[in-house]
C-alpha cells in the first residue's frame, strides 16, 4: 500500500470511528427516550443485543445494513429526540472528520452523511464514493420514497425490481427505493456520485 493508500485508509478508519461515536450515543438516546431495553430494540430492528450493546459503547463500527435495522426500528422519534436547542447558532460548520462514513458490506462503497439530522425522517443526502466493483444493497425505504443518483464521476448502475439503468458524470438517474435497490461502479476507475433520498414522497402509481 503506497503513502496515498496508508492516507486514505486513515481517512476512512477515522470516519468509521467518528460514525461509531455519534451513533453510538444517538441509538442509546433513542432507546432510552422509548423506554426501550436491549433486548426490546434487539427484537424490533432484528439486529443481536449483543451488537447494540457494542455500538453504544462506541466498540465496533456498524455496516450499513445494521444501520438501516435500527434507522427502521427506532425513526418515529429521531428528530423530536435530537431536536436542537431554541439558542443554537443557526450557522454551522462540520469539519471532515466530524463527517460519519458508512461502509458497505464489501468494503468498496462508502457513504459520507452529509445530510442535517433534523430532516433524517424525511429527507437525507449523501455523498457516494465507489472503488471498481464497489456494490451497495440496500433495504427498500418507506412506501413512496424516491432517491436520486446525480453522478460526478465514472459510471454507475441502479438495479430496482430487476430494471436496471446506468449513468455517466453529469447524469442523474431517480427510481423508487421502496423495494430493495442496488448500486453498483461498473467502471474500472473509482466512481462518485451525489445521492438525496425523499423518504416521504407522494406515492408513484
């Protein structure tokens, strides 16, 4: 692994630490405010009580999937929980580390959130970044939810419910996430992409 190679691991090892932190003590915050124990939210998101324990202790970083499991079981009350202060500066700044990064389960796509936490319910965007071959599965979102894929570079491909349709830099693709999708590079270089995902759409016929 060459100096760049070493850099780029530290980068994204320091944004799976710094996702580790903060959604360590929101998924606590969350379930506490729920009255919720380990073994209810465990039963709920489906995901081991043993994991959630790790998590909000900040002693392992998540996949994404896990994330999704417990986004789903705990959504209702994200926004009213981590609802900001009436005297919060109304402008803010996040430096790059404070920046969580979510990683796909292959190791090869990475999610920056660069989404406000106070629209998590209904409205979130990210920055997609993908090494070749790079694939992201996800879970399909709440009914009418509609993402949309604007490509920056390289060339990526969308697969929902078996339609697949692919997008070069300055191309945007959007589709249903109301049903499991995929993303994948297709290209042999890294790819990246903007992606917005409208959880509470109008419902598409």
């Amino acid at each position: 692994m060459g100096v760049e190679g070493r850099d780029k691991a530290k980068a994204l090892e320091a944004g799976a630490v710094a996702l580790s932190g903060q959604l360590g003590k929101t998924v606590q915050r969350l379930r506490k405010a729920y009255n919720l124990s380990l073994s209810e939210l465990s039963e709920q998101s489906g995901v081991a009580k043993s994991i959630i324990s790790q998590i909000e202790r900040n002693e392992t970083n998540p996949t994404l999937a896990t994330i999704w499991r417990l986004a789903h079981a705990l959504d209702v009350s994200i926004e009213r929980v981590l609802q900001a202060a009436e005297d919060e500066p109304f402008l803010e700044k996040c430096s790059k580390g404070d920046t969580p990064i979510l990683m796909s389960d292959d190791g090869k796509c990475r999610l920056a959130i660069i989404g406000w936490i106070k629209t998590v319910e209904w409205l979130q965007w990210y920055e997609f970044s993908a090494d070749p071959g790079g694939v992201l599965d996800s879970e399909a979102h709440q009914r009418g939810s509609v993402e949309c894929l604007s490509v920056n570079l390289g060339e990526i491909e969308v697969e929902v419910a078996g339609t697949v349709e692919r997008a070069r830099a300055g191309e945007t693709l959007r589709y249903r996430c109301d049903r499991p999708h995929t993303i994948r590079n297709v290209s042999s270089e890294p790819a990246s992409a903007m992606m917005v995902c409208i959880l509470k759409a109008a419902v598409m016929e």
